[in-house]
C-alpha cells in the first residue's frame, strides 16, 4: 500500500485527534495509533481514516445502492445566502430513508425462524427455477417477504448504523456462542461495524469503486451473511488497499463470481436477497463493510464485542468514508 498523511489542519474537522502519521507503506496496523469516539454511533467525520479517503475520492465513488431522493431545504445554504443572489440553491436532494435504531428492545422479529426458512424452500422448490429468475416477473417468494415486512411494519428503504450496540439483534448460535472467532474476534458480539443499507428484495447492489473479486461463497449458518461477496478495492487518492464486503445477497450474486475477476465502478456486484438466502434477515438489506486488511476467505466480523471495539473501528472503518454522510 502506497503511504498517506493527513493534514494536521484536517484534525479538527474531522473529529478526532491524530496520534501517528503514516509514513510507512502500509495503513497502520496499531489500533492504539488512532482515538476513537466515546459515544457509539457517532457522526460522520469522527471515527479514524486509516484508508486516507478524501472528500474527493468519496465524489468519484459510485452509489452501492440507489436510493430514492426527496428535497429538503438547505439549511446551510439559507443561513449564507444573499436574499438577492439567485444563483444559490435553497433546497437540495437527500436519500429518502428510515435511520434504523436497534439500541432498544423492540418486539420487531429480525431472524425469520429456522422452521419458516425451511418451509418457504420447500415451497420454492416447487416453483420453477426459470419462473423465479425472470426479473420482469414477481415469484411468490418476493411477495411472501413482502406481506410479511409490512405485518412487521418494516419499511423499504432504511439505513442501519455502524458503531451500533444492537438489543435482541443476534441471536442465533453463532452469536450465543462465545467461543465462536471469525478474523479473531469472539465474545458476546453486539457492536455492528458496517453499514446496512436496506430496500425491497432484488434491490441492485453495485460496486462503488473498480476492485477485483477476493471471495465469494455462502455462509450458510442463521443469522450469517447468507450470499456474499468481498471485492478488493483502491483508494483513488493514494493507492491504499481496502476489502469491500457485500453481505446479504441472492443466490444469483455470487453465481460465476471467481477470486481476481475485475469488477468495474457501477457494475451490480449483485441483489438484495430474501430471508431464504440472505441468513434468515427478515429485513432485506446488504451488510456493507470495509477492511483494511484482506480476510482470509469471503467473511468479517459484522459485529464485534464491546472490548474489542477500539481495533475494531480501525481494521474496519467507518463505511461513510466511501457511502458519505447518510446519517
């Protein structure tokens, strides 16, 4: 990885102090080296950027998922603007979408069950598998989600937050089970280091950036990413290495996906997947979640335990630095 600096005078803006300069050829590896946020859930711009990512570099990325828009009034733009100047714009265009908050108890089901994972398979496996694949077509699994999302008042289109202590969420036995390690971290795992960024089933997900595959597979336990793909990316600005993981996939996502195949910017690396193939998510969504370190096949820690949060945050950083300020 090619070195980085940050600008003491970006220090200040960007909400934290910086501790180590990089001056090395790779991102810094000590999470001591950087500070983190007290508070959980902390505004964009406060949690460290060890990739280097600029404003500019953010402009250059492609959306991962299309939301739609809504005009809201430039708050910004009305305190600074001229009464007679008419070349400002008081309005400006924003994602419409729900911020998810999963900090309370809730009696929201998450997890679909076992039993009616199962069930709706069984029901699947009678369907015609070229009636499932016409995309012009709605096949009785999207609407069963669909029926089922609206009895649990679950909108369509919703943002769930990094650095986020989840009540309830994790349940399954991969998380009951403390001994459970991926990329080594264990524990009670509560604390979602990526971004969720949920919609309707077969919501396209693209590429923000170009990358090559660096894995590709099913996790099959409940309450896992179902289909997934990790695409290596670079850093236009400066050339540092970042593992970019799209969790919560169809099938047909990962279908012909190999490790080095290129990706472009703007490609669909894949669609939002229903409960029957995403892990059991009641909520179709895709897990977006960087790396500064590449993983060992197509999986990271989605969550991590509170004691572990302070490396963490640095080996996988805040998804807005390539998303933006979607909260």
């Amino acid at each position: 990885m090619k070195p980085h600096s940050l600008a003491s005078a970006w220090a200040p803006l960007l909400g934290f102090r910086l501790l180590w300069v990089v001056n090395a050829s790779t991102v810094p590896q000590n999470s001591s080296s950087w500070v983190v946020p007290e508070a959980l859930c902390s505004s964009f711009g406060s949690y460290p950027n060890p990739l280097g990512i600029t404003e500019e570099d953010r402009q250059s990325f492609h959306p991962v998922v299309k939301y739609p828009t809504i005009w809201v009034h430039n708050e910004t733009a009305l305190a600074e603007a001229d009464v007679n100047d008419s070349t400002i714009s008081t309005k400006k265009r924003v994602p419409h979408v729900r911020i998810s908050d999963y900090t309370k108890p809730t009696d929201k089901v998450h997890l679909a069950s076992e039993e009616q994972i199962l069930q709706k398979r069984k029901e699947l496996a009678k369907i015609p598998s070229w009636f499932l694949n016409l995309r012009c077509l709605v096949p009785s699994a999207r609407l069963f989600v669909a029926k089922f999302r609206k009895e649990h008042g679950i909108r369509h289109f919703s943002v769930g937050r990094y650095d986020e202590d989840r009540v309830g969420m994790y349940i399954s036995d991969m998380f009951e089970d403390l001994e459970n390690s991926v990329e080594g971290y264990a524990g009670a795992r509560t604390v979602h280091v990526g971004v969720d960024l949920g919609g309707p089933v077969g919501t396209k997900v693209y590429a923000f950036a170009d990358g090559v595959v660096h894995a590709a597979g099913y996790n099959s336990e409940w309450g896992d990413y179902g289909n997934v793909v990790v695409i290596e990316h670079t850093v236009p600005s400066n050339g540092n290495k970042m593992w970019a993981l799209y969790g919560h996939l169809d099938k047909g996502s990962i279908q012909g996906k190999k490790p080095g195949q290129e990706i472009s910017k703007g490609q669909v690396v894949g669609r939002l997947g229903d409960f029957t193939e995403n892990g059991g998510w009641v909520a179709a969504h895709v897990h977006f979640q960087l790396a500064i370190e590449p993983p060992k096949t197509h999986d990271m820690p989605g969550a991590v335990a509170l004691n572990d949060r302070q490396r963490a945050l640095v080996q996988y950083p805040d998804p807005r630095w390539v998303l933006g300020p979607l909260y």
